[in-house]
C-alpha cells in the first residue's frame, strides 16, 4: 500500500493483516514551538534554543550541542522541552533534515522553537514514542515529508500534513520488540562513534607532543628552525580547476571539494580541468582559513580558496598540514587570508628524516580511524535496512 504525498508516492511493502495502516494523527498530536527573537541570542545562559541545525545522526538522531544558542529574553514557559520529548525538524535548514526526529536528553534546558514540531498526547496504549521516533528514520516516511513539504528555497513541512501521513502499525508488544532491536544496534554505533572519537583526541594529544619537540624520536637531536608558512608552501589558484555543471552523481569520477567540513561535495563526470599533480596538497578556504588535505585528483567548486603546495624538496607537506591543525585562527571578517595573514604565521620545523619518521606515525593512527568510519559507515548501513524491514513487516520478530 503506498503512502500519498502530494501527487507522488513513497511506496512500502504490503503490509501483514494483524497490521494496520493508520493515520499518524489518529494517535498523536503535533505543535510547533514559539518565534523565539535573535536579539536576544547569546553565548551563555541557562535555556539552548534547538534548530534543525542541532540535529545529527550518530546511532539514531541525536542533539548536537558543539553549536548552540542562548535565550536570554523571557518566553512562555510552556515552551521549555522535557526530557524524552520527541522532536521533530519542520524547516530544512540543512540538506537531509526535514522530517528528521530527536529525543531531549534533559529536563529544563532546551527550548522549543516554531522551525520545530512537539510530538504529544501520544496515545500510549496503541503507539510507543519510540516507534514513532524509528518511523520518522525511515527512508519511505522521510520521502513522503518531502514531497508534502513547500517552499522554493527552503523546504517547510506542517503538523497537519505531517498527522494526514498513512503509517503502518503493529501491535503494541511488536512494536516493543522493534524498538528493542534498534536501540540495541543504535547503542553498538554510538559506542563505534566513541571509539573514533577517542582515537582522534589521542591522536590529537599525540601530535602536539610530536609537533612541539615535547617527545622525540631516538636518534634525533638537531635543532628545529623557526619559519613561516610561505617559506615552505607555495599557492596555486584554483580558477582552472573550478566545476562547470553541479549536477553531480555518486557514480561519476571525479570528487568536487570544498576545504569545510563538507569536504566531498559530490562527484562530477567532467574529465578536463581536474588538478592531479602535484599531489598532495592542502586546499585552504581563504574566508575561513580551514584545510582539507588531498592526496587525489579533484576540482573545486569555490574560488576561494587557495591550492596549497610543497615549496621544494626538504618539506613533507602532511607535516605542515598537520601542524596547521593546530593553529587556533580566528577568522572574524569577510576577507582573504592567505596572503594578508596567514602566511606568515611562523611553526617549527626539523630535518626532512624527522618529518617523515613523525608523519609515518600519524598515518598508522590515520589509516586507523579510516578503518574504524567505514565500519562505522557499515553498521549505519545494516541498521538502515534493518529498520526498514521490521517497520514494513518484511522481517517479522516474535511475539
């Protein structure tokens, strides 16, 4: 039975006959949350005000709080969330959002904003919370909100077309089970996600070690010299290598970057004007001094930034690149720093030998962590499609 949306259709398997297909709003209730006013933002205070912006996935959707925002005004108390209230994002403030479901991890902290919906007057004897939480996960749910969504720009979803939606439902204790299975491989992922996380810190520690002589190999004693940025790298800039189409494609060759933490924008299948050598480079956001480094041929979307280069011979450039991970840059207005600034920012440098010995280090726990992602990558994967046959009946658990 497929799900209406707007003149197209998110299909779902047939269901059981012990099943039903209901409308969401027959069991719950959905309110946005209050036009909280910017100038009263801030970056302390007691109250976080949410945004779709704060959503993640890392084990299920989760509340990023690495970027919050204060409320320091005064608001209608009615709008102060609740532990294990179930969210949901109205407004697709980032591409992949809309419709995406989170639960509050504290009472009395977070605010309830109009980008965002309130599930409640759930009827707990029919439906559990946290079934509609693995609903609203699902690919099939997902694409329904986003063709009922409207907008141009930026796409908007409603409570009551959100309530019309047709869900397919189980019974209570089948509807236990389900969740019992999902929390179990969202618990394996958020410890996977953990682990990656403490490899990066020790690596982190590890390099401030290495990149400041705190800690050296055995055998090396020469001193470290003192230079600035432009007397190892040289720049390229990036107009020759720009992407003319952006329609890309994950089956097409070639990467597009970007120096933020975006990094792979997609893939184009434009074969001229892509830089290939020298190889690698570090690619540097000119506006926001971030880096990325390449060791693979690519094109760019933006020209503003700079391609990054070895100046000769002496330099290993993962070295340089890693040591300005550690350069706390604080980008406050809107112009090019390469040249005017950051260039001349000064590291320590020593012999070519013992740059490599410290950069081949680096690269076991790099390859590491690589390893640990895609598995990371892999076990989101399974429970992707895991989730999306216990909740379209195709796997059945027992009763």
């Amino acid at each position: 039975m497929p799900i209406a949306s707007g003149g197209t259709y998110a299909k779902i398997p047939v269901i059981p006959e012990d099943w039903e297909m209901v409308k969401l709003g027959k069991y719950t209730r959905i309110k946005h949350g209050w036009a909280f006013k910017g100038e009263y933002f801030a970056k302390e205070g007691k109250y976080i005000v949410l945004t779709p912006g704060n959503f993640f996935e890392e084990g299920g959707f989760k509340i990023n709080i690495d970027k919050i925002k204060y409320y320091t005004g005064t608001f209608p108390v009615e709008y102060i969330l609740k532990k294990n209230d179930l969210i949901i994002a109205m407004t697709e403030q980032a591409s992949g959002l809309l419709g995406s479901p989170a639960f509050i991890p504290e009472d009395n902290r977070y605010l309830h904003n109009q980008r965002l919906g309130l599930f409640y007057d759930i009827v707990e004897e029919a439906i559990s919370v946290y079934y509609i939480y693995y609903l609203f996960c699902t690919k099939y749910v997902r694409q329904s909100i986003i063709s009922k969504a409207t907008g141009t720009k930026v796409k908007h979803i409603s409570p009551t077309l959100l309530l019309d939606m047709m869900v397919p439902l189980p019974c209570l204790k089948e509807q236990q089970k389900i969740v019992d299975m999902l929390l179990l491989w969202d618990n394996v992922i958020v410890k996977q996600a953990l682990l990656i996380k403490t490899k990066k810190i020790f690596k982190k520690g590890l390099i401030q070690k290495f990149l400041s002589g705190e800690v050296r190999f055995t055998g090396f004693t020469e001193a470290w010299k003192f230079i600035k940025l432009r007397e190892v790298l040289v720049y390229e800039q990036p107009t020759p290598y720009l992407v003319a189409n952006k329609s890309y494609d994950k089956n097409y060759k070639t990467p597009v970057l970007t120096a933020g933490k975006t990094f792979i924008l997609g893939y184009t299948q434009e074969d001229t004007g892509i830089f290939s050598a020298p190889l690698p480079v570090i690619i540097f956001d000119d506006f926001t001094t971030a880096t990325q480094f390449v060791d693979f041929p690519f094109k760019v979307k933006s020209s503003a930034m700079k391609i990054l280069k070895a100046k000769d011979e002496h330099v290993n450039i993962k070295f340089i690149f890693e040591w300005m991970q550690l350069i706390h840059y604080d980008a406050y207005d809107h112009k090019r720093y390469w040249i005017s600034e950051y260039q001349d920012i000064e590291i320590k440098l020593p012999s070519k030998e013992e740059q490599e010995k410290i950069v081949a280090l680096l690269t076991l726990i790099d390859t590491e962590i690589t390893l640990l992602q895609d598995e990371l990558k892999l076990l989101k994967e399974q429970k992707q499609g895991l989730m999306q046959k216990l909740l379209s009946a195709e796997v059945r658990v027992l009763v």
